[in-house]
C-alpha cells in the first residue's frame, strides 16, 4: 500500500516555553444522522468506545463541561461523557489536550426529537459526529487500516452520508489563521475544513464535497439510482463504489488520500468527476465560516466543480 505524500500544514505559536499547535493536517471521518439523537445514543456510544480502543496508545485527556470550561477526563468525566451522550441530546467535544491540537478528539452535535422549537427555527438541523486521526495514522497504521476504522464506526450509525480523509484541524479560528487557511484549501483541494457546529444546523439531507471516501445513503443515493446507478456514472480506474447495505454505499476515491496541487497541475479529476456527479445535492453553507466570507465558503464549498 503506497503512503499519500501530504503537505504539511502547521501553525504553532511559543506559550511560556511550551509549543501549542493551533493548526495541523489530520484525518477526519465524519457522518451525518437524520434521526433524533436519543434513537442514535447507544450505537454513538459504542462507536465513541471502538474509536478509544483503536487509536490506543493515545488517549482523549479533556473534556468540556456543560459551563463550557476544559476539564480532565478522570472518573467524574467519564460519568460525564456517559451521560451525556446517552441522554436525550447532547453536544460533546472531547481532545488529547484543551490548548493544543494533537489530531485525536471527538466531536458530537446533537438534537433531541423533543426539542421543537429548535427544529421549527432550524429545519434542516441533523446529527453530526466526527473523528479524528493524526496525520502519522497514513503511515502507520496506513490507509487500508483507517479505511477499516472508518467503516467499523460508521457500521451502526443510520447516517445518510459522511466522509473520511484529509482536513485540517483547527483549535480556535483566530484571524491570524486566516490567510493561511485561505492559501491551504484553495491550493491543496483535497483538505477538507469542517464546522461541526455549522452543518449540525443546516446540512439537513445535502451532502459535502467529495473526499477520499464518500458515504451515502438516503434519499441521495436512491435518487441516484442505488449502487448500480452511481457506479454507471463513475469512470475513473481508481474509483470504487461498495454497497455496504440496500441503501447504502461508500465510494473510495483511490487507495489513500490525496491532498492534490493546483500549483503543480494536480486538479484531483477523479474527485471531480463524483462531485460533478453529486452537484444537485452538494451543501451550499448560506453563511460566513471561520474567518472566511460568505463569498470564499462558496468558491471553497465547490472547489470540485
């Protein structure tokens, strides 16, 4: 199995002596739930424990509260953890460190069926649950491994798509990130850049652009024409379409990830080709997103296209 070559992307900054990195490549493996949380709990949970168990030797360490404060995960945190994600909804963000992003944390928005105003004043609201993997996970590891991993997560979750590969990381969306977040994405394409928080409120039954690999589900892949229908209208030799379910497929965009360079002539065709494919249902976030105008988070969004 080859190892991708993926550009570094860091930013850190000098606190007392000590490094703190604002800003690094990782993995991400994401889905997205149509369903009320408190129907999604325990599989969550169960997917939250499989994803501890493989990234050990590492460990989440922190957690934030409900007053919005980092706290260590000891035994009062993994009570805490437990029930909140069990109960009837919950918004979870759990890292290796408070200050310092390390490439391991889990991240949860999620809504409640009993919470109906909120879903009146947020229609397309959705639960949205996300992994992360440092960027070592390609090497070692490797692909075939996180692909399992990915998978194996997302074997429970009734999601209606996800997604899994390369994006960025960032602790806290300061300006200064800003211009190189800017350069970042629009040279390397496939560095994805996601807002939990933003497509837990809006996604609704769109999906993202395409990524290494692209779970979809329904109503998209049914109006696609099912697995034989998206696999008619992919050509490209390193794409593969697999039916995980009736319903369900995860269409793998190559062997491993691939970050691709405008600069260097490598426009990722093959993820153009599936976003080509996806456009009449690709999310077009109708706001600004970090330090980005309303403006870039459209040229970013369709960057494929």
């Amino acid at each position: 199995m080859m190892t991708p070559r993926v550009p570094e992307v860091r930013e850190t900054i000098d606190i007392e002596g000590e490094s703190v990195v604002l800003l690094r490549e990782g993995v991400s493996i994401a889905f997205y739930i149509r369903a009320p949380h408190e129907e999604i709990a325990p599989a969550l949970w169960r997917a939250l424990e499989r994803y501890r168990q493989a990234i050990q030797p590492r460990q989440l360490g922190w957690y934030v509260n409900y007053s919005g404060d980092w706290q260590p995960l000891d035994a009062e945190g993994e009570a805490f953890l437990r029930t909140r994600l069990l109960g009837s909804s919950a918004f979870l963000e759990v890292r290796a460190r408070p200050d310092s992003v390390t490439g391991i944390a889990f991240h949860y928005r999620g809504q409640g069926s009993a919470l109906l105003d909120f879903r009146k004043d947020f229609p397309h609201t959705i639960c949205a649950v996300e992994f992360w993997l440092p960027i070592e996970c390609l090497k070692d590891p490797g692909a075939e491994w996180i692909r399992a991993l990915a998978l194996d997560l997302g074997r429970e979750l009734p999601w209606s798509s996800g997604h899994a590969g390369l994006s960025l990381e960032v602790g806290a969306w300061i300006q200064s990130l800003t211009p190189l977040l800017r350069e970042k994405t629009l040279r390397h394409p496939g560095f994805d850049l996601p807002r939990m928080k933003k497509l837990a409120l809006y996604l609704g039954s769109q999906v993202r652009p395409p990524a290494w690999l692209t779970f979809l589900g329904p109503p998209v892949l049914a109006e696609l024409g099912g697995a034989e229908g998206l696999r008619s209208r992919l050509t490209s030799p390193t794409t593969t379409v697999q039916a995980l379910s009736e319903d369900r497929v995860v269409v793998s965009l190559g062997p491993v990830p691939e970050a691709g360079d405008l600069e260097a002539g490598d426009t990722l065709p093959h993820y153009r080709e599936l976003a080509r494919v996806l456009e009449p249902w690709l999310y077009a976030h109708p706001y600004d997103w970090g330090g980005f105008s309303k403006e870039e988070v459209r040229r970013w969004e369709r960057r494929f296209l």
